[in-house]
C-alpha cells in the first residue's frame, strides 16, 4: 500500500476537502474526458450543454459546504490547487448570470446552475455517501457522455468503475505501482513496525525512502512548501476579524485570543494550563480561514485541517530542540499514519463521521509529535493509537451545513488530545494493550453502524438541537 504525503497533505480551498475539493476535481475530470479522454454516446451530435446532479451527503449538506460552488468553478476547468479564493464568488456569480461556463478547448456551454445543477434529496448513490453524476449533452438535448463520481475523502475521487474495483482487488485507488515497487510497502501498523525492526530504520525513514522512489525530485523542499502552506494558513487566520459565511454569525476569534496571549505573556500573567490555548489558537486559525473558504491544506481533510499544523506550530515554537528537520519527520510520519486509516477504514466525515476526520488527524498529529520529539516506532504507533482511540465514535453533525460549528472549536481540541497522546506514549516503552490497527478497524466498524443522521448530513445532532431565538 502506497499513498504519498502529497496525497495525503493537498493544497487547497476551503470550506470541506470532500465537498469542495472533490466536486472540483471531479469536474476536472469531466472536462478531460470531453476533451477527448472517452468515446462520446453513439448517436450524439455536437457538445453543447453540461449538466450535474449531487447526491447523499453532498445534497444534503452541499449548500452549507459550498459543493454548488464547487462544481461551477470546476466545470470552467479551475481546480483547487491553483483557484484563488478572492475570486471565487465573483467567477460564481459570472457563471450564474451567463447561464455558461468556456472551459478550456471546448468552447462555450451551456450551463445554468439554477436549473442544470440539481441537489438530489433521495437516497445516496450506491457507492458512496458522496456521489455526483455529471452529464454532457448534444445540440438537440441527446445524451453525450455521463460518469458517475464519487469523493471519498480529503480531496480524493473515483469514478464509480475505480470504486468498484479498489473495492475488489483491495488495492488503493491511487497507487498506480504495486506495492511491491516500494521498498517499504506496509498497508498495516504492524506490518510498519515489524519493517522497521527488520531494517533498523523509523517510520519516517521508510516513508521518505518510498516517497523518492515514487517521485524522486526534492523531498525536503516539496516538505518545506507544505508546511510553509500550513504555517501561512494559521498566520493569515490571526490576523484576519469579522463574521464567517453563511448565515450563522460566527465570529473569529482566534485574533482576539492570540492578542490576548501576546499580552499575558509579556506581562508574564500566564496559567500553566496556557499552552492548551496556543494550540487551540493555531488549530481555529486554520479552520476559520476554512470555514471563510480561503487556502488551506488538507490534513487529513479539510474539516479536520487544522490539527497537524497546529501541533507542528507547536512544536516549532514551543518544544525544546525542535527544528526544521523535525517538522519534516513530523510530516512523513503523520502522512504514514492517515495512510493506514484511509488504506484500512476511512477519513471520510460523511462515510464514518467526524472520528475519521478529526479522529484520524489527532493520530496523525500525535504520531508526527511523538516522532520529532525522538520517540521510537513502536512509541509513535502508540501515540497514534491513544488519540484515535479517544475520538472513536464522534459524530459529525455541522450546524446548518457548515464547517463552523462544532468544526472549528473541535480541531482545536483534536490538537491538545494528540499533544497529550504522544506525551503519555513518550512515558513508556511503546508496549500497550490495543493495537492501531484494531482502533482503525473499530472505527471502521463504528462508522458502519453510525446513523446516517450523524455523517455529515446536518439531520441530527447538534444540527438539529439548534439554541430557540
């Protein structure tokens, strides 16, 4: 199993990875297909119109996580990597008003988001609680081409024949190497460990060693540009104020905490327990500017996006020794850990609930602490393990359909639950009763059982026990 850190850690836009970033670049990919990558329907004359229908949770919540957005952007062949987020409510409302969209070498269709993007309130499509079909049809209305999409995840997407085949040959979707090209391919927590012990190298080692031979190139400075990304994302949402999108009046305040915290600490006024704010400061930094739709970098997701860079702040600004060394063993080694959860369960909000998201990037961040701060494999699985162990079964209910509340508060407590997990690893030996890879199949089976009401359909919840104004 092979899924690079670049996979992993993407860079982006706000609010969610799975409802913004997936339509996107689903939509991108439509647009490749058009251009030439499929036969058209037989019988279908010129291309003239493009339609869309969203499905399960991206219906449900789709309003509220900007997915219409999303798939109008997309469809004039913007992705998520390279759109600027100033610009797009305005490139939306231009699309509106056209009623077209002039994606790149196809020329101008029609495509009227009141009428040709429709969010479908039945039941889910089979594959995946997020699902969207687009569609593309002649001059005289006739089908031209049509693909089944599904976004499973932090970004990721599969067309409904990728899907079915991961599921068959259990192979990741996105590996396009066996396994065994690599020379670490673990797929399972103790598969990683017992490759560690047999080469004598850490985690983070083999990861690196897989990353070269899956792309070669620069690894540091491709590393450095991450958590330069995640490091500008926290620094932009201290200093941004004012009240998020979307109709709930939430207003930031990371600002206003972090000028708090300057203040004490100049005065040197401060609580012990202090540090847990830093960390919550960093985290709601980022998923505030997510919530505002501005440039973020999934980790795992976009909803959870805020837990790895906050611990990494943390760990630059406030642990002994740290370095630049450390934040990149911090990366791969986090990345290594949401490779097994995604690999074995899922990091989906809307397949599994929030315990995949903020859960998975809890354990993440707990592992890549854990192993800056010098831990040994077995500590940082142990690590890893702790924190996701302590978010099994959390639910993921946004209020009206947002990525505000419970999200942005609970990043912040994802980060001090990974803090406190590599910590309590670091006091032992890595020798403790439940395996990762057991927590990651519970959450597995957890999110199986979990009512669709609480995966990221806003149907209950604290999305339904709504304060009476």
């Amino acid at each position: 199993m092979f899924l690079s850190v670049f996979d992993i850690f993407k860079i982006g836009i706000g609010p969610s990875s799975s409802h913004t970033m997936g339509p996107m670049t689903a939509a991108a990919r439509f647009l490749d297909d058009l251009r030439g990558g499929v036969e058209k329907l037989p019988g279908a004359g010129r291309l003239a119109r493009l339609g869309a229908s969203l499905h399960g949770s991206l219906a449900f919540t789709g309003k509220g996580h900007a997915t219409d957005r999303a798939v109008i952007l997309g469809l004039t062949g913007l992705l998520p990597d390279t759109l600027d987020p100033d610009e797009a409510e305005a490139l939306e409302a231009e699309v509106r008003a056209a009623k077209r969209v002039n994606p790149p070498d196809l020329g101008e269709l029609v495509f009227d988001p009141e009428t040709d993007l429709v969010f479908d309130y039945g039941p889910p499509l089979s594959g995946h609680a997020n699902g969207l079909i687009l569609r593309a049809f002649d001059v005289q209305g006739n089908p031209y081409h049509t693909q089944t999409y599904y976004s499973v995840g932090g970004g990721f997407v599969a067309t409904a024949e990728e899907l079915e085949r991961t599921k068959s040959d259990t192979r990741d979707m996105h590996d396009q190497k066996s396994a065994h090209d690599y020379p670490y391919p673990f797929g399972l927590a103790r598969e990683m460990l017992d490759m560690g012990s047999s080469a004598g190298l850490s985690i983070a080692a083999m990861k690196r060693a897989n990353e070269i031979t899956h792309s070669g190139g620069d690894l540091n400075a491709r590393l450095d540009a991450l958590w330069l990304a995640m490091n500008g994302c926290i620094d932009r949402g201290l200093r941004m104020e004012g009240v998020l999108p979307g109709g709930l009046k939430v207003k930031r305040r990371s600002k206003s905490i972090h000028d708090q915290l300057i203040a004490e600490r100049g005065r040197n006024q401060s609580q012990p327990h202090v540090v847990n704010d830093w960390l919550i400061v960093y985290a709601m930094a980022v998923n505030e500017e997510n919530a505002a739709g501005g440039r973020v970098v999934t980790s795992p997701t976009n909803g959870a996006a805020g837990v790895v860079p906050a611990v990494i702040r943390y760990y630059r600004d406030h642990c002994i020794g740290a370095n630049q060394e450390g934040i990149r063993v911090f990366l791969l080694t986090a990345a290594a850990i949401g490779g097994l959860v995604k690999h074995n369960a899922s990091i989906s909000g809307a397949e599994v609930g929030c315990q995949g998201e903020v859960g998975s990037a809890s354990a993440m961040a707990a592992a890549g602490l854990c192993a800056a701060l010098g831990g040994t494999n077995e500590q940082v699985e142990n690590a890893a393990e702790i924190a996701l162990e302590h978010h099994l079964g959390m639910t993921c209910d946004p209020v009206g359909g947002l990525v505000q509340v419970p999200c942005i508060e609970r990043n912040g407590l994802g980060a001090i639950k990974a803090v406190s997990a590599a910590s309590l690893a670091l006091r032992g030996d890595g020798t403790h009763f439940m395996p990762l890879d057991n927590c990651i199949e519970t959450m597995r089976q957890t999110g199986l059982d979990m009512n669709v009401k609480y995966k990221e359909t806003s149907l209950g919840g604290l999305a339904v026990n709504l304060p009476e104004c």
